[in-house]
C-alpha cells in the first residue's frame, strides 16, 4: 500500500469523526422539557433524518436557543 495516500486519509477522516457532530432532537429533550414530541415536531416518522426536516416554529426556536423552552413561544393543546 501506499503510505502517502493511507496516512492522509486516516488524518482526514479522523478529523471529520471528531468534528461533526449530529445534531437533532432525542427523546431525552421532550422528557427533559416535560413535553411531546409534537410539541417541536410536525409529525412523528421512524427516520431520524426526517425528524429533523419536519420542525415548527417552536422546534426551530428550541433549537436555536440552546435546546431550551424559556424563550419560545408553546402551542398550548
């Protein structure tokens, strides 16, 4: 093999691992916050990925403030 494809690539890849972090809502927030899932979410899908696309108003505030509720604005049901 050669090392100077292998070496770069591992350090590549290696750095990418670290660094990107995935980023969506888990059932440890609506269990933190006391809430359902639909309360940040428009439907509920098996796919994580999907989750992520299908936020409200009150998810995408949520998210956007350090996952917490105190600034934004609850549907009451």
């Amino acid at each position: 093999m050669s090392y100077k494809i292998v070496i770069p690539s591992t350090l590549l890849m290696t750095g990418l691992l670290l660094c990107v972090s995935t980023s969506y809502g888990t059932q440890e927030y609506a269990k933190k916050e006391k809430k359902s899932c639909t309360t940040c979410h428009g439907k509920i899908v098996a796919d994580k990925t999907e989750m992520t696309k299908n936020l409200n108003d009150t998810g995408t505030c949520y998210k956007d403030n350090e996952h917490s509720l105190a600034k934004c604005a609850v549907p009451k049901k």
